[in-house]
C-alpha cells in the first residue's frame, strides 16, 4: 500500500530541530513512510510484483515530499528577504540552514 501525498502545508514544511536546523521531514511523515515501507516489505512475500510497484510510488511519493519541504524553506526565505537586502546574520543563518539540508540529502 503507497503512501498518498499529504497537501497540507503542515507536513510540507520541515520541523525544527532544537538548534534551529531543520529536518527533511516532520515526524509524522517519518512514521506514515516507515509503515508504508513495512507494508510494503510485509506484502512482498504474496506479490512480489505489486510490492516492488508499490516502493516505487512511495519513493517518489518521499521525493515529492523533499521537493516541497525545500520549495516552502525557500519561500519563507525568499518572502523574509523581500523587505529589502538581508542582514548579515540572516544570511549567515540562511547559510547554515541550507548547510544542514544539504548535509541530510547527503547522508539520506
């Protein structure tokens, strides 16, 4: 069973973590890809051809999800920045920012 793509914009955004980085996904989305997969894996034994199907809609379902949490990261950026030119600071934190989501995609 492939998880659904959830449009709100509470499980498009990324949560915060203590140190003001943020994660790729919020917890509830970790959990609802978690049980999809253990769907998934579980199924695979009777239908081998569906489970594989449907691994392939969850990830891109997961890759949908990535693009629009750094979508919505780049929007508040972007909108915070409209004011006019950007602080140092905010720059250096909207530096770290992009460091973290970097540094995640590349440990996922």
């Amino acid at each position: 069973m492939a998880a659904e793509p959830d449009s709100t914009t509470e499980s498009a955004t990324a949560e915060s973590t203590e140190d003001g980085e943020q994660t790729l996904f919020d917890d509830s989305d970790v959990t609802r890809f978690r049980e999809s997969w253990q769907g998934i894996q579980t199924a695979f034994v009777d239908d081998p051809q569906r489970a594989v199907k449907e691994a392939d809609e969850l990830v891109a379902v997961v890759i949908q999800n990535l693009a629009a949490t750094f979508a919505d990261h780049k929007k508040e950026l972007e909108s915070a920045w409209s004011q006019g030119e950007p602080a140092t600071e905010d720059l250096r934190i909207a530096l770290r920012r992009y460091r973290s989501f970097f540094n995640q995609l590349l440990r996922a």
